[in-house]
C-alpha cells in the first residue's frame, strides 16, 4: 500500500469514527468531549485527504491548510479529555496558539526541499506537545480510580509521543517521512477514537451502577 492510499484509507476511517462520536453523545449533554473528539476526527480525515491530493496536485495553500487541520485534529483531542478529566481545560487554548504560529511557520518552509525537515519538525513539535499535555492529563484523573481504559488511553498519548520524540531526534538521518511511521502515527490516532469511546462508556456504566 502506496502512503495516498494509506491517506484515504484513514481518512474514511477517520469520518466514520467522527460520525459515530457525534451519534454516541445525542441525548447526552454532560457527553461534550465526545463533540470534540467528533471534531478532531472530521478535522483529521480532510487533512489526510489534503495530504492524498498533494502529490497530484502540488500547491502551497493545500499544504498549509492540510497542516493546520492536523494541529487542529490534535488540539480538539486535548479539549475532549480535558472535558472528560475535568481539568486542564485552557491548556488547549494555548495549543491552538502554538497550532497556528507553526502553521504559519512551516508555509515559508513547504514548497522548499531544503527546509523540508525543518517543517517535518515542527509538526513534530506540536505532535509531542500536544500527546504529552493530554496524557498527563489522564494519569491526573487516574487517582480518582483506577480505570484500564484511562490507563489504555493515556498509554497510547505516551507511545505517540515517544514516536514523535524519535522523528524529533532522527530527522537528520532520514529526512523523508518513512512509510512505517506514517503508519504507526495514524494507527495510534484511530486508536485513540477506540480509547475514548471505551472511556465514555466506563463513565456512563459507572453513572448506571450508582443509579
């Protein structure tokens, strides 16, 4: 499988997982992390469909845009578990800060082949930033009760970060995006829809058994 194949591929999935979200929270008010986890995904999958376009129709605004959805995919997910948590709930402003100052950033670096891994890098950046504000957040709700799906949720954040880390170090070495890592990232993203929604349900259960 060619990586604009991969992208479509996540993408649908992406778009059914948001759909699904927003289905899973109707009737549901206190269930307002479930609408931005819904919004990250939908602004997860037009990013992959941007990046599968891409390399048939190269364009700088195409690249821009693909980029901001993806910080924006990953800010969205931060304010849904700060919605679940409880807590922490600014955090996410100041990651759509930094979302949009590299978005800017990383448009003077797009159509320049030599400042590519300088923009690989601040996706990165953000990527990190973003996994290690929201894992930490989980393992704070954790002393509450311990709960496998937080604990799934939380440990998924901290292996995208770690990849993230590693892309972070390794740029030098490999300039160019490898296939398996691309993978790997994606992967860990749709398995962050899985968590949450495994979580949503712990807390519903919980709210029943108490009932």
């Amino acid at each position: 499988m060619d990586v604009t194949t991969l992208f479509f591929v996540e993408a649908s999935l992406l778009f059914l997982f948001s759909l699904t979200m927003v289905v899973n929270s109707i009737g549901q008010p206190t269930q307002s992390g479930n609408y931005w986890f819904a919004a990250s995904n939908f602004c997860g999958g037009v990013s992959l469909l941007l990046d599968s376009i891409y390399p048939i129709a190269p364009n700088l605004s195409i690249v821009v845009i693909a980029n901001l959805l993806f910080f924006l995919e990953l800010t969205f997910i931060n304010k849904a578990i700060a919605e679940f948590v409880g807590r922490g709930r600014t955090v996410w402003l100041y990651l759509l800060a930094l979302s949009v100052l590299l978005t800017v950033a990383s448009g003077l670096f797009t159509l320049s082949p030599g400042h590519h891994t300088i923009r690989i890098a601040m996706i990165s950046v953000v990527a990190l930033t973003t996994a290690v504000c929201s894992a930490t957040l989980l393992f704070q709700s954790l002393r509450g009760g311990l709960k496998i799906s937080t604990i799934v949720m939380g440990t998924l954040l901290s292996l995208y970060a770690g990849t993230n880390t590693l892309r972070l170090v390794t740029i030098r070495s490999f300039p160019q995006q490898i296939f398996y890592h691309i993978w790997l990232d994606r992967t860990i993203i749709a398995g962050l829809s899985f968590g949450f929604l495994w979580m949503t349900a712990d807390r519903l259960r919980d709210s029943l058994e108490q009932l």
